[in-house]
C-alpha cells in the first residue's frame, strides 16, 4: 500500500511547532531546550505518540515534518543569532526523540484496532 507522506509531514510540523509554541508559557523559557526538567524530551515524545497515532507511516515523513516544524518555527518566530547552526542540529538530533514516539503511536494504534 503506497501511503501518501504529505499527511504525517503536516501533523507531525505542527506538533513540534507547537511544542516551541508552547514552552514560554509551560516552561518560562523560550527555547524548550532551556527549560529546566524534561520538558523537552516529554514534550517530543508526547507529540510523537499523538502524531503517529493519527498518521503513523511514513515514518521518514513524520521525522521531516518534526524537523520541519520546529525549523520553521526557529527561523520565523525566534531573531537569528550565531548559534543558529548548533540550534538546526539540535533539532535534527531531537527529532528522532520526536520520531520514536511517532513509532510508538503507530504501534499503539495497530494495537487498539
């Protein structure tokens, strides 16, 4: 079965913008990687499980999506400083925290059905 990627890419960019989105107000710091705790870490995974319930395959969609939300958000949201580089590959790094709960949400669904 050919699945089409656009679905997964666009939930999955819209969780982790939201996560970004969010950490001002749950966290008190901006940048969710700042934040004191797990947040971050929670947070990826959280939205990964959310996201692959909804659109579990293909995976490489949803860990292009997460990079792609947070990117977006990091370049039209946040001023662009000297670090920006170290902060793109972070994201990608932390993305595969965001893709392993998008595995498990998959999982999660084939198992409630």
């Amino acid at each position: 079965m050919n699945r089409s990627p656009i679905r997964p890419f666009l939930i999955a960019a819209v969780a982790t913008c939201a996560v970004w989105a969010l950490s001002p107000w749950l966290t008190g710091h901006v940048e969710p990687w700042d934040a004191d705790g797990w947040y971050y870490a929670v947070a990826l995974v959280l939205s990964g499980v959310l996201s692959g319930v909804l659109a579990p395959k293909p995976l490489w969609a949803l860990y292009l999506g997460g990079m792609a939300g947070q990117v977006l958000y990091l370049l039209l949201l946040r001023p662009i400083d000297p670090l920006l580089g170290v902060g793109l590959l972070f994201v990608s790094l932390w993305s595969l925290v965001f893709v392993a709960g998008g595995f498990i949400g998959g999982r999660l669904r084939r198992w409630s059905r």
